[in-house]
C-alpha cells in the first residue's frame, strides 16, 4: 500500500467530521432515505446534504433517487482502505514494540 495515496486521504478527512462519521454509523444497519437520515441532526437539509456529497465523493456511500426520494447505501469496500492501512499501522508499531522488549529482556544480547 502506498503510504500516502488520494482515495486514503479523502476517506479520512471525510470520517474526520462527527456527522459524516454519523451517517456512516447510521447506515451501517442499512440503507435511508436522505429526509430520514437528515432528521436526526439539527441543521438544514442543504447543510446535510454537503455531508452527503463529501460522502458520496469519497465512495463510502452511495446515493439512489427513486422518484423523489433519494436512498443513502454504505459503501462497505471502500472502508477496507482505513481497515487496510490501520493495520499497517499496527504491524508496524508491533514490530518495534518487539524490538523493544527484546532489547529490554536481554540487554546483554543487544550490546555491542
């Protein structure tokens, strides 16, 4: 995995806002119109539907208008990119916590 990549990028900052991270929470239990998903937070359905938009944007969602009705469904894939890369991270960190202990258990192995 590339360290830096754009689609990575635009997924967090997209999480970085507690309604968006919401809505994500939200239609984990399943799809929603955008009136049903919008009236649980306190702002004007423009305002909403920025969030909608920065969502829709970076693939975590996406939208379906039937009629006059617009459905919101999860884009579980493009969850597995923070899925993929935190655990990169934690490989990471792992190593060099193991590296830690071992240099900490057996400093007399690890002298030069």
């Amino acid at each position: 995995m590339a360290q830096y990549s754009a689609p990575l990028d635009g997924v967090l900052v997209a999480l970085a806002d507690p309604t968006r991270r919401a809505v994500i929470r939200r239609l984990g239990h399943g799809p929603l119109s955008v009136g049903d998903l919008a009236s649980e937070f306190p702002m004007t359905l423009p305002s909403f539907m920025k969030h909608v938009r920065t969502l829709e944007t970076n693939g975590l969602i996406r939208t379906v208008k039937t009629g006059r009705v617009r459905t919101c469904v999860l884009s579980r894939e493009r969850l597995a990119l923070v899925d993929d890369w935190l655990a990169e991270q934690r490989r990471i960190w792992a190593e060099r916590t193991d590296r830690l202990e071992e240099f900490v258990t057996n400093p007399e192995e690890n002298s030069p």
